[in-house]
C-alpha cells in the first residue's frame, strides 16, 4: 500500500526523491526488490537502512524533502530524522488512535469486539511509536462476522488516497510545518497494543463461542490462523461462526456435534462454534471430522 501510494502522489503531480527502506525477514518476497523497482521509476536512489544512522541522514538531507510518507518501518525514527523534512513524516496506522497503539491493533480489536476499527494518517514524533497528530482519520464498522482477512484489504484500499489527502493538505497550508510545541506537549499515549505469535492462536474450546469465534477472525490471513489439535495433527482453524442448534444439547467443550457437508460444529464453554474453513497440517483442506472430540493440547 506505500508502494501504491507513493504512484499516486506521482501521478497527482509530486516528486517521490528518494526512496528509505530497511531489510526485513517477514516479508523476503515482497520487500527489497519492490522498493527498488520504485526507485528505478522515480529515478532516484535507494537508501537500505534499519537505523538511518549517520549515512542514510546525510542522503536524506542532501535530498532537500519536503515531507515524507511511512508504513511499518521496523523501528522508531528519530527527531533528528524527522527533522530533516519540511514538514515531517507521516505514518499510516491501522488503529484508532491513540486507543490503539503499537503492534497487531487489528487483531487486538476483533478480539476486544470493538465497534468499529481506525485507520489513521498521522505525523510521526521522534523516538516515540504511534504517536503525533492525526491529519487524516477514518474507520470502519465491525461486528462478530469481520475477519482481519477483510480488515486488511480494507486498510490496503484505503491508505494510498489518504495519503493524498494528507500530502495536500501540508501543500495547501491546512498542515502546517511542526514546530517546537508540537513536541514539547506529552501525547495522548492512549493503550499500547503488543505483537501477536502463532501460539497466541491457540484455540481453548472451555472458553465461550463468541471469543473463540473472534480469535479465529483475528488470527486469519494474513496471520497464521487459530489452531487445535485433531488426532495428534495440529488443525489450523481459518475461518468459523456462532452456530445455534436447534435442540438442547450436553457435550464437553471440543466435542464435534455435528458434521453438514465440510463445515462441522463444535461444543463450547459456553455455546456452539461452526467450522467453516479449516486444514490439517500438511495442506490437507476441508477435513470432516466425525462427531467426536477436537482435543486440545495441554500447556
């Protein structure tokens, strides 16, 4: 999505100067070779660089930038850094500010069942993490049903015009240049949102269906899904939903209780869960287990 957005400043007329990047190991097939290719089609010079020391300042200075745009840098950049922008850099966030700081905000609000999750254009402040002022701010309504498969392309649809609207409002005057209050105010630090492992996937059928159903939408693609262990093979859990049945029943919480074409139900601590997207470990998709029950493995 910076990608894309940095082809439509271009062709709403500004200069992309140079282009920062740092190496990054989640991401060896669409990283380095992908802002490189950018930089060819702006004609300028790539900088690779994790800590932007004191090479990387010196390019970006040399640059003379008016402003810059930011996604998922892997550290904070510091206000030396930022200083050397006209009008400082600005970050695209995936969460509602400052509510939703830090890592993995998305996941964090499907299982917390906010009401809606935020989408933020902000400019960044030196040495902190998702903090700064919001130029531009949007959202967008969840319930039980939203999964962060949806929530993503959601964001990756998104973030390219708000960085548009975010650009021109420094070029019209509507943003003005940081100045020195900007940093001397403490900010709103709001609640910090920490990473998310594949173990925090794991699924314990003794909780509820409403929470284990927004685990399951907040560990989708392009996370590593919920899982649980099905006759010693770990079951990888994509996609699922509340199921009512129509019948009173007694069942111990992983217990499949019934199978309808490839989705099964699943008993609960509290309530029914269908599976509607799943796969054994070793790409076996779409595995019907007969009623019975859905170990889970013990910590």
């Amino acid at each position: 999505m910076l990608v894309e957005a940095a082809d439509l400043l271009v062709s709403r007329g500004h200069e992309i100067s140079l282009v920062v990047t740092a190496r990054d190991q989640m991401y060896p097939d669409d990283g380095l070779p992908t802002f490189q290719a950018l930089a060819d089609r702006a004609n300028c010079e790539l900088v690779v660089s994790a800590t932007l020391g004191v090479e990387a300042r010196r390019v970006i200075k040399d640059a003379h930038l008016d402003i810059g745009v930011s996604a998922n840098y892997p550290n904070k950049i510091p206000q030396a850094v930022l200083d050397l922008f006209c009008h400082g850099v600005l970050n695209a966030h995936g969460g509602d500010l400052p509510r939703y700081r830090g890592n993995a905000c998305q996941a964090w609000a499907i299982l917390n069942g906010e009401p809606h999750i935020g989408l933020c254009i902000h400019r960044m402040r030196g040495d902190e993490l998702d903090t700064g002022q919001v130029v531009v701010r949007t959202s967008l309504a969840i319930d039980i049903s939203t999964s962060v498969t949806e929530v993503m392309a959601w964001m990756t649809k998104s973030v390219p015009g708000m960085f548009v609207e975010a650009v021109t409002a420094a070029e019209t005057g509507d943003l003005s240049p940081p100045c020195p209050s900007d940093l001397e105010e403490p900010p709103d630090l709001g609640s910090r949102c920490f990473p998310r492992v594949p173990e925090d996937g794991r699924i314990d059928w003794c909780s509820d269906a409403v929470s284990i159903v927004r685990l399951v939408k907040a560990s989708a693609h392009p996370y590593f899904g919920a899982f649980c262990i099905h006759d010693g093979d770990e079951l990888t859990i994509w996609d699922a939903d509340l199921w009512a049945p129509e019948y009173s029943l007694h069942a111990v919480p992983g217990q499949v209780v019934e199978v309808s074409g490839d989705h099964f139900a699943v008993a609960t601590g509290s309530g029914c869960v269908m599976v509607t997207d799943c796969e054994l470990r070793g790409g076996i998709p779409g595995i019907r287990p007969s009623i019975g029950t859905i170990r889970v493995r013990l910590r």
